[in-house]
C-alpha cells in the first residue's frame, strides 16, 4: 500500500494480508497515539477481518521505532467541549477494545516499544502479546485528572484487579517489560527485533494452518464473562467524557 505524504502527517492504519494472516498496522506522528479517526479505523479493520473467512489470524502493530503507542491524542482531549463529545471520543476506544472481543481469529499483538494509557488497553484486549524488553507500559490518566474507566476492564481481566490497580494508582510510575510479563500482559520478551518477529512469524503461521473453527470455539472460550461489555464501556466512556470537562483536567491538559 501507498501511504501518501498526508496520510503521514495524520496517521493512519493500513492492513496486509498473506496466507490466512492479516497484519493491521497503525501510525501517528506523535508517538502513535491515538485520535478518534485511527480509533474508528482500527475498529473498522478488525470488524471486517473478523467477517473475512480467508483470514484466520490478525497481527495488531504500529510503525515506526520509537513507543508503541501513546494512548489518547492530547490535541482532541483538548478540543473536547461537551460530554457528549466526550463520550464519543472514548467511545472510541470501547468500540476497538469490543471489536478485538468478538473477533472471532485470534489476535497477537507485536509491541515494540512502550504503552501508555489506551496503548495498553489495546495489548490487554490481543489474545497473545509479543513484546520488546524495552516495552515498558503506564497507566497514565489520573495524572490528567480522568482514570482508565474504558480499557480497564480488559487490563483487569488480563493481569488482575491487583496489578491493574497498581497501574492505575500510580499514574506516573513506568513498569518495566518484564514485570508486565511476570503479570500476564505479555507472553514473550524478546532482547532483539530480530528474535521477536521470528517468534512472531513462527506463531502467526502455525496459527494459519490450524483449525480456524477450533480457533473460533478458544476465542469464546477466552472471552467468556465478557458479553455485557458492550453495554459497560460506554458508559465508562460517559464517566471519562465527563471527568475531562472538569477544572483539573482542563489546567493539566493546558500545562
């Protein structure tokens, strides 16, 4: 695919797909974070792999070298104006978070760098996460005055109420790969780029050649306990729509 030079400047999500294997990459300058548009565009890609019968396993990254995602875009945290636009933007993040849920292929997520926030949410909710040691990852936003009321959920259910609060709590404290590891976050911890996209290769094509309605009846089985989500994120994401629109998050964002 021909990524055009405005494409760039505003991000974007592209998707490859070769033998049963759909790789979905995201970008944004600034730190891939990530503004409603990729949001809407990655639940769009995962919806549409979901629905796809050639496509039997989905690898979730994001380009570059730097983090592997920075979570909610400050620029539109800043424009937000109402709660409702409030709970539209973090819906935003319930509507991919619910689209990995009842995917019914089996998503890896490649990280290759650090996850703060919403970047974090996004791994909990991949079936199987290979990351960098460098991938260290950050609950960051109760130090902008919100909490992570939308992706909590599925980091609770990947690591734990405990862990979960940990991050949640101290909002300014970087948690190296290895103890993301040791909590479940992750799955592998590669010490170079070369032995994690091996181990990606390796896994995404065993997948490929198994059982794809085997792979369907483990994914319910994974998720299982999780069908009332689509009502609760968003209205995790009202709680966080309403919370930026208060007096200390507007001075944090303004900082």
């Amino acid at each position: 695919m021909i990524i055009e030079v405005k494409d760039v400047q505003e991000g974007y999500v592209k998707t490859e797909t070769h033998n049963h294997i759909m790789t979905i990459e995201f970008y944004h300058p600034k730190g891939n974070s990530l503004p409603g548009q990729i949001l809407a565009d990655l639940a769009h890609e995962i919806t549409y792999a979901g629905n796809d019968k050639n496509i039997w396993v989905i690898v979730l990254r994001s380009a570059g070298s730097g983090s592997f995602c920075g979570g909610a875009s400050f620029e539109e945290l800043k424009a937000i104006k109402d709660e409702m636009q409030g709970k539209q933007f973090f819906s935003g993040f319930a509507n991919v978070i619910n689209a990995m849920r009842k995917c019914p292929k089996l998503i890896i997520a490649r990280v290759h760098g650090k996850c703060v926030g919403g970047g974090v949410g996004l791994v909990a909710a991949a079936d199987y996460a290979i990351a960098m040691e460098g991938a260290e990852v950050k609950l960051s936003e109760l130090s902008i005055g919100i909490g992570p009321f939308v992706v909590g959920p599925a980091i609770e259910r990947k690591i734990g109420l405990s862990s979960f609060s940990q991050l949640a709590i101290d909002a300014s404290l970087w948690r190296n790969a290895d103890w993301a590891r040791r909590k479940g976050l992750y799955a592998e911890l590669h010490p170079t780029l070369e032995s994690m996209e091996e181990s990606i290769a390796r896994l995404s094509e065993t997948l490929s050649r198994s059982n794809p309605e085997a792979m369907h009846e483990m994914k319910k089985m994974f998720w299982k306990g999780t069908e009332h989500w689509d009502q609760l994120l968003p209205e995790r994401a009202a709680i966080s729509g309403r919370l930026i629109l208060g007096e200390y998050s507007k001075k944090k964002l303004g900082e």
